[in-house]
C-alpha cells in the first residue's frame, strides 16, 4: 500500500506541474501575441509613412511642372491659388506630415515668379522659388 500511495502522490504533482506548466505558458502567450501584434501594426505603420514620403517626392516635383505649364499657358503666374486651381481643374495637392496631410500652397510674387510652399510639424517650411528653380525645394526653419 505504500508504494501506491507515494503512486499517487507522484501522479499528483505531476498533474498539478502539468496544471501549472499549461497556466504559465498560457499566461505567457497572451502578453507575447499581444506584442508581436503591436510590432505588426507598428511596422506596417513605418512602411505606410515610407510609402507616402516617396510618393511626396512625386507630388512636390509634379506640382511645379503643373505650375509651370500654367504659367506658359497663360504667359504670366496665376493671380492667386484659386486661379491656378480653376486652371489646373484640381486643388493643390497634400503632402505629408508624418502621415498627415498637409496642404501646398501656391503664392504670386510677380508677374513672371510664385513660390510654392508646405508646412512641416509648425517649425520649418519647405519653399519653391521659381526665380531659382535650381535650388528646388529649399527648408527654411523658424
């Protein structure tokens, strides 16, 4: 009788280890899938802000090609943003600020000159001048 009762001790912790082993894992699952989630949402959110600041890189070469063209259509610069739009037939593009839209703005300062500008996290400009069209876009910081 007493090796089975040391029998069923053994049985015992043994089902209580295994108890325990399946709580512990479970326990330590939970915290693990809810990181390597996060990871996820976190890399997809880094590929997406890759994403829109090459597609950003298009937009703000495009939008001077487009001002431009207008400005050779009608032989001087738009008097203000709503003309070059109405010209245009769409609205000045965004580009964005760490995934946020952020709107171009167009502004005439001669007859034969504008300036394209965009705002980037309330600190610093990036500016076109199309009296300098060689220096491109140009940060101006506060």
């Amino acid at each position: 009788m007493g090796s089975s009762t040391s029998l069923d001790r053994r049985k015992r912790r043994l089902q209580f280890s295994i108890k325990t082993l399946l709580v512990v894992v479970t326990l330590s699952a939970i915290p693990l899938a809810a990181l390597s989630y996060l990871i996820q949402r976190r890399n997809a959110w880094v590929a997406e802000i890759k994403r829109r600041a090459e597609e950003d890189k298009v937009t703000v070469k495009q939008i001077v090609i487009d001002v431009n063209a207008v400005c050779q259509r009608l032989g001087r610069t738009p008097k203000n943003q709503a003309e070059l739009e109405r010209i245009m037939g769409k609205p000045m593009p965004n580009v964005h600020d760490n995934g946020h839209p952020t709107p171009i703005h167009y502004m005439r300062t001669s007859d034969a000159s504008y300036l394209l500008q965009y705002e980037l996290w309330a600190t610093d400009d990036w500016i076109y001048d199309s009296k300098n069209p060689d220096a491109g876009w140009v940060q101006h910081f506060y």
